[in-house]
C-alpha cells in the first residue's frame, strides 16, 4: 500500500499541472447569455486583454512627470508579451493635446488630473510570466510623488491564481498536520497514524490524477479539492477503527481471540459507510444543474473524491488495520437507557440545538449581494489598485455592437446620425443614473 501511495504521487509530480487555472469568465457558464454575448463580439471584433497602470502625482503636467512616463512607458514596451502601450508619451502629441482632445482626454486623464493612465495591450491568454515583469518595473519606478496602481482583468486573474495556488498549498498541508495529528493522538498507533495518512493521501492524489485524465483543470473552487478529499476518507477510516478497537474490547473482555478484527470491522462499518458516501455524492451531484461553471466543477470534482475516497479506504486500509495492534481500551459499554434526560451529554445536546436555532435568525442580515470589491482583501495592493483607477475613470468597458436593422452598410449620413443620437442618449442616461 505505501508503494502504490508512491506510485501516485509520482504520477501526480510527473503528469498532473497543480496551478489553479483561472480566466476573466472564471464565475460564469459558458451557457450564459452574456458570455455567448461577448463571444459573438470577440468573433466579429478580436480584442486584446488591458492592463492599465493609473499613475498619481501632485503635478501630471510637469516636465519631471513626463519624462517618468516616457521612462515607464519604454520599460513596459520591453516586456514579452506586450504588443502596444498607449500613455501621454505615446500616442498624442503633448500634454496639451491630449486636453483638447476628446478621446486622449477621456482615455488618459482622470477626470480630478491627479493622475494618469498607461494602457498596455498583451498578446494572447496567457499573462502570467508578462505580469510579472510588470510588477518588477513598478517597483522599480515607484516613488514618493510619481505612484502607480495596477488594475485590469489579466492582473486580476494573475493575483486571483497566486492566492488560489497559495490556499491550495496551505490548505492541503493543514489539512494532513491537524488531521493526521489528532488520529495520531485519539488512537495511539504509528501503523494506524501511517495506514490513515497513507489512504487518505491517496485518495487525493487519485482524485487529482483522474481528474486531470479527464480534462479537468484545478479551478477557483476545486483548489480545496484536496482538503474536501482527504477530510471524507478519514470520515471513513475513522469509523472503522472505532469498529476494530470495538470488537477487540469485546474479544478482551470474554477472553477470546478475535483473528479477523479487520475483516469484521470491515463488514460492520460498510454498510452505513456507503450510504454515507451516497449521500454525499449526491448533495456534489446537485451542483452539475447550476450555471455557475466554478460551482459545476466542485459538484464533479466532489461526486469523484467523494468515491475514490470511499474506494481507498475499504480497498487499502484494512491491510493497515491487519497490521497494527489493538490497544488496551477503558471503552466501557454502557447498559442501554430508554430515559433521554439521563444519558450523558443530554443536557449539552440540547443547548448546542438551541444555539444553533438562535443563531440561524442572524441569516436575514446576511448580505446575498455583496460589491465585487467586496471579494478582495481591504488595504491589499489589488483592491486598491481596483478602487483608485475606478475612481478614475475605470478599466472594464462595456462593449455596444450596433448593426442596422435591414443589414445595410453603416457609411451613410444618416447611419452616421443615428449612432451619434444613440450615443448623446447613453450619456445621458449615464448622467442621470450618476
């Protein structure tokens, strides 16, 4: 059983990708109206993903300021990856063109002119490697009077992957200590302690390795697949020692021998342990109907560990339970009670269930609706980077793709007029909503 648990993990090093994968759609269905929207127009309009770095000072047009984005903007060009950077020194004439003009004006300048922007153009999906170039020249330039902030849907998704990466290591190894330690300490066997971390070890590189076979990526949910994995094959592990110490008690206390401890133990914890698998599987299972694509992932990164977990610990960790040695228990067998109020912890049950119901009136404040900012950590350089260029103008576009409706050409004068209207009525509405 340790060598299959080596083989695993060695396939899993070897053939599996652990980082989390995460894209601008990463809350979506690829089913959603608003997607299929945006696909439709990315197929007749092919964009570029933006990063826009807003720039603060206590002076934009001062020479020093300029000179600094001429700086910045030359350092971003050298970045791989990056096929067009747009800023006061790259794109209108001067400063003072891009005031008059009303497309540099809007584009560049925050409306309060404390600051700027430098629009950077990346190729393709993949902006890991460029993101983090970019980070390194900010650091580089950023001074007391000459501040940058980062904002932008591949930074996002960039930072988005690095904490996902880091909750999933994190995770994964607290789930093993504090797990793993409490069995250690409930049960006081090294082969039992070995057999648990063995089989639940496996169960999550097994997961990991036949999710990757079929396709599936570790997403913004499925990155605590391993921790839900590893926490449901102890579930099972530890009723069937409960069941082993159980039946060697009795063998003890009659002074019989008891040769197949494991094998019994093994038939007395399958059948609930089953339903209990069953039942879990489903409540994964209900997730597959949502749109939410993250959520469609967890029900089928669930439904999978929550078999194979079941697997691994009726297929590997008997052998462990053969292995290792009952303990003497102070496990007493009570005489069965048919008064509820004089069972033990009767009193506690009762006020745990009251707690609870108190409790569940606070679910009418919840907030089912919270701000996107609201996602991200305050006082955190991405939230902040978010809430400052969105005071300043913003970084998301909203994209109108307009079409005549008898299918004509647009390059009439009177096509011409009837997207100006369209637009001068947007602004107003805009400012009315404002």
């Amino acid at each position: 059983m340790l060598v299959i648990t080596g083989v695993l993990l060695f396939l899993v090093a070897t053939f599996v990708d652990l980082r989390p994968v995460v894209d601008e759609n990463f809350f979506f269905s690829t089913s959603d109206p608003g997607i299929q929207q945006t696909k439709a127009i990315e197929r007749k309009f092919p964009s570029q993903p933006e990063v826009i770095l807003a720039v603060s000072s206590r002076d934009i047009s001062s020479s020093r300021y300029l000179s600094r984005i001429q700086r910045l903007t030359q350092r971003v060009h050298t970045i791989g990856g990056v096929s067009a950077v747009k800023s006061l020194a790259e794109g209108p004439k001067s400063f003072e063109d891009a005031l008059k003009s009303p497309f540099w004006s809007r584009l560049l300048i925050a409306p309060d002119r404390k600051s700027s922007n430098v629009i950077i153009f990346m190729k393709g999906r993949h902006t890991e490697r460029p993101i983090q170039k970019l980070e390194q020249i900010v650091h580089e330039l950023e001074a007391r009077d000459f501040h940058i902030h980062i904002a932008g849907p591949p930074y996002v998704v960039e930072m988005l992957r690095r904490s996902l990466a880091h909750d999933f290591r994190y995770f994964t190894l607290t789930a093993v200590v504090l797990f793993g330690l409490t069995m250690a300490a409930l049960f006081r066997s090294i082969r039992l302690f070995v057999g648990m971390l063995c089989t639940c070890a496996s169960a999550v590189l097994l997961t990991l390795l036949i999710q990757s076979l079929l396709g599936h990526k570790i997403g913004i949910l499925t990155v605590n697949l391993g921790t839900i994995v590893f926490v449901i094959a102890l579930s099972h592990l530890v009723y069937m020692t409960f069941n082993w110490q159980t039946l060697a008690d009795r063998a003890h206390r009659m002074d019989k021998e008891a040769p197949r401890l494991a094998a019994d133990a093994w038939r007395m914890t399958f059948p609930p342990s089953f339903w209990s698998m069953t039942c879990t599987s489903l409540g994964f299972a209900s997730l597959l109907i949502v749109q939410a694509k993250p959520l469609r992932e967890l029900g089928f990164g669930g439904v999978l560990g929550t078999v194979v977990a079941f697997a691994c610990a009726y297929f590997m960790y008997p052998a462990f339970l053969r292995w290792a040695v009952p303990r003497r228990s102070k496990i007493v067998e009570a005489e069965p009670t048919h008064a509820f109020w004089s069972r033990r912890f009767a009193w506690l049950s009762l006020g745990v269930i009251l707690l609870g119901a108190g409790l569940g009136l606070g679910l009418t404040k919840v907030n089912t609706d919270p701000s996107l900012m609201e996602y991200f950590k305050p006082n955190q350089p991405l939230r902040d980077g978010l809430e400052f260029v969105d005071r300043s103008g913003g970084c998301n576009p909203l994209t109108l793709v307009v079409s005549a409706r008898s299918g004509s050409l647009l390059n009439t004068d009177e096509a011409y007029e009837k997207c100006g209207d369209c637009m001068a009525r947007w602004r107003m509405r805009k400012t009315s909503a404002l």
